[in-house]
C-alpha cells in the first residue's frame, strides 16, 4: 500500500467520522441540554481542522512527489537526449497510428 492510498483512507475515515458526528449533532439539538451541543460542535470543529490538515499534507506530498519525478524525468533527458526523442516519437507514432485507425 502506497502513501497516497493511506492518506486516502484515513481522508475516508475522517470524512465518516465527521458525518457521524453531524449526524449525532442534529439529534442532540433536539433531544438533549446546550452543555452536549456545544461539546459536540467542539469535536466536529476538531475532526474539521484534522481533516483539513490531512488534507494539507496530502497536497504537499503529492506536489513533492511531481517535483521529484520532474526532476528526475528532466535529468534523464538532458543525460540521454536522443534516447528520449526516439521514445517521443515512437509515443506520437503509436498515438498516430491509433488516432487514424478511427
């Protein structure tokens, strides 16, 4: 399981969570004493705010990562130039050849 899977599920988790605490919400505005609300509402924004900065994060890691595999792409080119011209043009030849077969 990879970074960005994990990230996701616990994205998953936290979202669920957080219905649930909606969900617990509403029927405590209508059952139960202000003191409960207000604890409730404190937990969402809690959960909220985790989420978000799950969120963040993942945002972060996934721009790193493009970074990286930017610059790892840009050094094998400069480093291999023919190499890379000659796996473009097979690329566009193969899409090419796809393209017109319609």
């Amino acid at each position: 399981m990879n970074d960005t899977t994990i990230a996701r599920e616990k994205l998953a988790a936290d979202f669920q969570a957080v219905m649930g605490d909606i969900d617990s919400l509403m029927t405590a505005t209508t059952n139960r004493a202000e003191g409960e609300v207000t604890a409730l509402r404190t937990r969402i924004q809690d959960r909220l705010d985790t989420a978000k900065r799950r969120v963040i994060d993942a945002e972060h890691h996934a721009v790193d990562r493009a970074k990286r595999v930017a610059g790892v792409t840009n050094d094998y080119v400069h480093g291999h130039p023919w190499q890379a011209i000659g796996a473009a043009a097979a690329l566009g030849l193969a899409i090419g050849v796809l393209i017109g077969r319609r």
